[in-house]
C-alpha cells in the first residue's frame, strides 16, 4: 500500500449518526463497533442494498447470469455490495461499475492490508465512482480464516436481499446465507444445471428451502419490472415461421447446443445462429454454456 | 544467378586461364564457403569426366563483385567457362547454366531452378541448363528451352554438338493444378456444424479462424480437412508459391509446381525466426511458405508469447521484411491464420461433464499469453463441443442419416470457389486485394452497404453483446462474405445476426 492511499482511510464509530441503522439491529452478532472506510461516506449508498455474493471459481454461465441481474438491480436502484475476492464478487464489482451502479465492498482483512493487483486496482475504481471500501479491521490486520466469515456478516447486515450467484458444495456463501437467515433477511439463488459443480451449493440451499431459485419473475418482482414479459408475448404471432419452430422446439426439447439442433431439424448451422442471436435480441431465448434455452 | 530474398540477380562467370604465372586456381567475387570449396569439386568433375584440368593459372571472377555469393550452383558454370577458356572445347553455349557438381561429374540439385528459369524468360534468354532433378522448376516457364543435364560430360557434348540434350517439354501449369491429391474430407468429421461452418466461411472470405475447446473435440482434425474445402491455386498463384518453395529448397524433386495451397503447422516450439524467416543468410519463414495457403497453429497458447507477437505486422501488411548484416529482404507472407486453443490449461472449462482443475488466476494467466492486437485479427472465433461419444457410435440408422446430410468438401469447396469468384469482381482494380477479409474500414463502406433495417439491427446487436469499433467492422466483413457464399448481393439481417455469433467471446 502506497502513503497516498493511507491518507483516504477513515473511521467510524457506532455511536456516530451517520453509522448505518441496519448494522445496529440486534440481529447483528456480534455487534460492529467500528468501521474502517475509504471513499466519501455516503449515508444514502445504504438505503436500498443487495448482496452479490459467490465463489471464486465462476463458470461462464454464472458470468453470464450476472450480466443480467446486476444491471437490473442497479437500474432499479440497489447499491451491490459484495467481498472483493476474485470470482463472482469481482465480477459483480465490475459490472456495476459499468452500468453506472453504486459498490460497497467489504474486506475481510484489515482496510490497508495488501491487496491483490486486480483487487487494488478495483477498490481504487469503485472509490472514484463514489463507492466504498469497508473494513472492521484496522490498518493491515492480515486475513484469517474466521475474518472472512466475520466479513459476511457485514455484508448481509448492511443488505436488503442476498443473491448467491454460484457456489460450490463448501462455499463460503453458503455461509454468507447463514448469516441471511440469522438476521431475516432474504436469500436468492440462481439455480444452476445439476452436472454443474460450480452450482452444487446454490441448488443445494433452493433444495433446503433456506433461498429462494431467483427466476424471471423473481427478478423482475425484486426490481418492479413486471411488463418485460408480457410485452414480448404480443410478439409471437409476428414471428416468422422457423424462428416460431425454433422456439418450439427448444421448449419441447429442452436446451441444445447449435450443432444438435442442426442434426434435429433442416435447417443449417448458419441459419441457426443467425436466428438464434435475433431471438436472444429480441429476448425469446438465452445462451448457457453453449446450450440455447427458450426463456 | 544469386537470390536476394525472392528476386534473382544475373550472376556472370569470366573465367581467365593465363599461361603465365604458377598453376593456381582462384574465385574471387564475394563467395562463401560453399562457393570457394566449388574448386575442389570442379577439378575433379572435369578430370573424372574425361576432360584434362588445365595445369595453369586460373582466376574466376563471379560478376557483379560487390554482391555475396552463396551456394553450390556455381560449379557448372565454372567448369564450363573454364573449358571453354583452355579451347577444351570448341562451341557456344547460350543461356543460364546453372547446377552442383559432383566429384564424378554428376549435376545435382539446387534450390531456387524456377527462379532461373524465371529470370530468363524476364531477360529473354532462349535456353537454360538446370540440373535434372529440379529441371521440372523450370520447365513450367513457357518460351524458355529447358536443358535437363545429368552430368558434365553430357553437357560437353551437347557444346562440342556431338550429341544433343533433349529439351524438356514445357509443362502446362493448368493440367497440373487440376490432379488434387486426395485428403482428409471434411465429411469425415463427425457433428461440428457450427464449426464446420465457419471453416467454410473462413475459407470462403479468407477470414482468420480461431477455434476453442476441450480436449478431443475435433479442433485438429477439423484442420486437417481444412485444405478440401480451399479453392485451387491460381496459375499465377502458383508460380508465387513455387517461387518461395524453390528458394526455401523446398520442392519435392520432381516436382514442377506447387500444386495446392500450402498448409503449414509448425510445432508450437517454433521460434521467432523459424516463424517470420530470416538467418544470417535470410530464408523464408513458416509464414512465407504458407503464403496464399494456411498458417495452422495447433495449440495457440504454447507458442511462446514473444513469437506470437511476431505475427502481428506480416498478419496487417502481408508480407514481411527482414533486416540482416547481410542486407534486407522481403518475402510476401498473405496466409490465413487457423489456429486452435484449449480453454484453460487442464482443458475442461465449461466442459459439459468434466470439471476444470484449474484456478482462477492460473486461467488468467493463461488467457494472457494470447494478446489483444492478435485477437483482433482474427474474424472468427468459435467453441468446439466434444463429441459425445454415443454421436461417434449411433446406431447404423442414425449414422446413415448423417452421412446423408453431412456435406463433403467437393460441395462445400464449390460454394466457397463461388463465393471467392465475387470477391474477384468485387476487387477488380484494387491491387492484392482478393478476399473480403483484407478489406479495410474504407473499403467496407464502400462495398458493404448495409440498409437502414439492417443497420439498426447490427447497433442493437452492438449495444447487447458491447462490440467495439472494430468488432463491428469485422462483423460486417463476416457477413459480406456469408452473403457471398448464399449469392447475395445485399447483406441481410440474418447475415448479420450468423456473423455476430462468430464474435470474441469465446476467449
């Protein structure tokens, strides 16, 4: 850590009026005392948050489903706050920074502790966009394995909603919604394909019931987007008719990768992806690790 | 003859047998090792072929002086001249000679007879004497005489007009080029129909294609079958490649021409030099000698990264200049790159069943070895499933049927000779601009009009999948050439949407 950045580094306490209220609830166990913080504080950044949390091992699809959800949430006015650790929480990082979003990271080591190149180089980004870094470790307090738990509870504290991207069997987001249910706070999984690994955890808590599988409709419930879909059921008569096959046939047959579909209809490979992407334009079906499903 | 690069230079032999002055035997005229060891073979190939070696003082001077000289081929030259100086041999010889000897007075192959034969026909010389072996170079020149010698005696007898050498018979380049060899077809490869796909479009537009997948999916054998569906060598092609290939030393013996585009793949530990050519006597690289064919490399991130980086200026200016001690060279270099990658080092991200081994930054790392500026310049980029296994095994019924509908390259290379043939006429006047893929940003405004629904559709599609300026304009190229391949003369919206699907997503 360079002098420079030393100097943005500030505290809060408890007692302060600014502290956030949602940290002080009872739930929160044990009680935060005292943040560490870079960036201009910002009272309003914790209005409205939700959580992005995940592994660190992020498949494209999970890549892919963050691409969706984040920009919603954003557009709907969710600060996204997440860990900094590479993987899901990175990428949520970004591509919040790119919708134009508001990021709260919370580290689980000390706030002038040595970070990653790519993580650095993302706090300082997040910080310019009138973002924060939050710590409850001072100064260079280096990680250990029980701060990271600690971490989530922040994460979750400060959060209206918590939606796991992807986690593995012995994820720590798993811990993370652990944490959700301790405080009542709700859990949102993106389900994921039952081969995947990358999605074992998050399939296994929709599973136990202890979060909710974060479908269309629930997105859109969460972010009060509600006539996306009906506007796009107008549509159906205009289509053409091997676009309306196509469809049809992806809803009967389940997902396909571009190659089975052209072994299963008459239609070329060319002509498939050409009206493959038109649909995905037009929002009809979407792309997951090579296989295309009707949405 | 000398070579500089790909050019030849007329190189005279004076041969001066003084009667003066103790026996000796000098060449001067900036040869190297090979040319000052000629003395020893000469001797002996004009004494073993029963002549005598005139026991006097002789000075070879190889003109122009200042140019180095390399190589074996000066030896004919020289024996002739100096039997000819010593009246040895009475008679006129007109045209190039041009050959190695042997110690019995055999002629021996040498690299770069087509040049000769070239630089003849340029300087409108009616004969050449090229060794027999490599005579077939040049005999693919018309208007020239080619001289097949076998050995030294022969060709004195041919002087003294005793007995004559029979001419070589001009081989017409057109029969040649017709008697493909056969290959891998592309039918043979199993499912792949989006990469198959873009194999034809890549043929078809000369467009750079990069393929990603696990492990077995067919990435390498889909590029061996990639030659079949290339269109055959233009006559004057052919000469070009041919031209490289005898230069290089290259040419099967025998062999009058190359006959199909070359497909090079160099093994992945190829260095920077055995890439772009070059050596303290410069010589072309695997880009070169994959001029007007295809550059295959297998493994694109095993390349070491500094080699790879090589590639960007002949990839942008297609041809390549090189700069020695000895001077400066340029060889043409316009090869479609095919290139194929595993997506992680274990090889198994996003693969269906199998899980990936390997860590985030390990990944990173390994993506890093393929910089942006080479990406770039590839067109197509496109993920290769593996094959499932119960596909390779179907039952007859099945597999039948496939067979039925799965094309072969004959089909295939028909649509892409089709689609290349507009591209000819689209070009007409621009010079080295034969594919749609060497268009520039100003030549897609001109030839790529897109309508105003079209347009619209492409910013959507910009806007969604974030294409930069120039993965827009490569999206337009793709789907120029894919309107070219279904007859089109406008491009449409489904053109657009196939090529959009080709985009960098998949590194």
């Amino acid at each position: 850590m360079c002098d420079t950045e030393r100097v943005k580094e500030k505290e809060i306490d408890r007692d302060d009026k600014n502290f956030p209220e949602k940290l002080k609830s009872e739930l929160v166990r044990p009680i935060v005392k005292k943040l560490w913080y870079r960036g201009k504080w910002n009272s309003k950044l914790f209005e409205k948050c939700a959580a992005v949390v995940g592994a660190r091992k992020m498949s494209r699809y999970g890549k892919q489903a963050l691409g969706e959800i984040i920009p919603k949430l954003c557009g709907a006015g969710y600060t996204i706050v997440s860990g900094l650790m590479y993987g899901v929480d990175q990428e949520a990082h970004k591509l919040t920074l790119e919708c134009g979003g508001c990021a709260i990271a919370v580290l689980g080591y000390g706030i002038n502790a040595r970070m990653e190149e790519e993580a650095a180089r993302l706090a300082g980004k997040i910080v310019e966009r009138g973002g924060l870094i939050l710590s409850e470790y001072s100064d260079i307090t280096s990680a250990r394995i029980w701060t990271f738990p600690q971490r989530n509870r922040i994460v979750v504290g400060i959060s209206d909603v918590i939606v796991v991207a992807e986690a593995g069997e012995k994820s720590g987001s798993l811990n993370t919604a652990s944490w959700a249910r301790r405080m009542n706070k709700p859990v949102y999984a993106i389900p994921g394909s039952v081969f995947s690994p990358t999605s074992e955890g998050t399939n296994w808590l929709v599973a136990q019931g202890l979060a909710k599988a974060l479908t269309v409709t629930e997105l859109n419930t969460l972010t009060h987007d509600s006539n996306a879909k009906t506007q796009q059921k107008n549509s159906l008569e205009q289509m053409e008719e091997r676009e309306r096959e196509l469809i049809t046939k992806l809803k009967v047959e389940g997902p396909m990768g571009v190659n089975e579909i052209a072994r299963k209809s008459n239609l070329s490979a060319g002509e498939i992806l050409g009206r493959l992407l038109q649909l995905e334009i037009k929002g009809w079906v979407v792309e997951e690790r090579g296989m295309w499903k009707a949405v | 003859m000398a070579t500089v690069g790909l050019e030849a230079v007329e190189v005279t032999v004076e041969v001066d047998v003084a009667e003066r002055g103790f026996p000796a035997f000098d060449i001067v005229g900036l040869g190297d090792k090979a040319v000052s060891e000629s003395r020893a073979r000469v001797k002996k190939a004009i004494e073993n072929s029963g002549a005598s070696f005139p026991d006097k003082r002789i000075t070879v001077n190889l003109a122009p002086a200042d140019l180095p000289k390399e190589g074996s081929n000066y030896d004919l030259p020289i024996a002739i001249g100096i039997l000819l100086a010593n009246r040895e041999i009475e008679g006129e010889i007109e045209g190039y000679v041009y050959g190695e000897l042997g110690l019995d007075g055999s002629v021996k192959r040498c690299r770069g007879t087509l040049l000769v034969g070239m630089l003849a026909r340029e300087k409108k010389l009616s004969a050449v004497y090229v060794p027999i072996e490599t005579a077939a170079e040049a005999a693919v020149i018309p208007g020239i005489i080619v001289y097949p010698v076998r050995n030294l005696t022969e060709l004195i007898e041919h002087i003294r007009e005793e007995k004559k050498i029979e001419p070589m018979k001009t081989i017409e380049i057109l029969s040649l080029l017709d008697d493909a060899e056969p290959q891998v077809d592309i039918g043979e490869v199993v499912g792949q129909e989006v990469a198959k796909r873009a194999a034809e479009i890549a043929a078809a537009g000369g467009h750079n294609l990069l393929l990603v997948g696990p492990p077995g999916a067919g990435k390498t054998m889909l590029a061996k079958a990639f030659p079949s569906i290339l269109p055959p060598l233009l006559p004057e092609e052919s000469l070009e490649v041919t031209r490289i290939y005898s230069v290089a030393g290259m040419l099967p013996s025998g062999t009058a021409l190359m006959r199909r585009r070359p497909f090079r793949s160099p093994h992945h530990t190829t260095s920077m030099v055995g890439l772009i050519g070059g050596g303290s006597n410069p010589m072309p690289g695997e880009i070169s000698l994959a001029h007007l064919g295809v550059l295959f490399l297998d493994e694109l991130p095993e390349f070491s990264r500094s080699v790879l980086e090589v590639l960007r200026q002949p990839m942008e200016d297609q041809t390549v200049s090189i700069t020695r001690a000895m001077g400066k060279v340029q060889y043409p270099a316009s090869f479609l790159l095919l290139a194929s990658a595993n997506p992680c080092p274990c090889g198994y991200l996003n693969h269906p069943f199998k899980e990936c081994t390997c860590g985030e930054r390990v990944i990173n790392k390994y993506r890093a070895r393929i910089s942006g500026p080479i990406l770039d310049r590839i067109d197509l980029h496109v993920w290769v499933d593996p094959v499932e296994v119960n596909k390779l095994t179907s039952t007859d019924e099945r597999r039948e049927k496939l067979d039925e509908r799965g094309e072969n390259s004959t089909q295939v290379r028909e649509r892409v000779i089709s689609a290349r043939g507009k591209q000819q006429m689209r070009f007409t006047g621009i010079r080295g601009m034969y594919t749609n893929a060497q268009m520039g940003n100003k030549q897609v405004k001109i030839f790529c009009k897109l309508s105003e629904e079209v347009k619209q559709f492409l910013n959507t599609a910009a806007n969604k999948y974030n294409l930069s300026a120039r993965a827009y304009f490569k999206v337009i190229k793709v789907a120029r050439t894919i309107a070219d391949l279904e007859g089109m003369e406008e491009i449409l919206v489904n053109h657009i949407a196939e090529a959009v699907q080709y985009r960098e997503n998949v590194w």
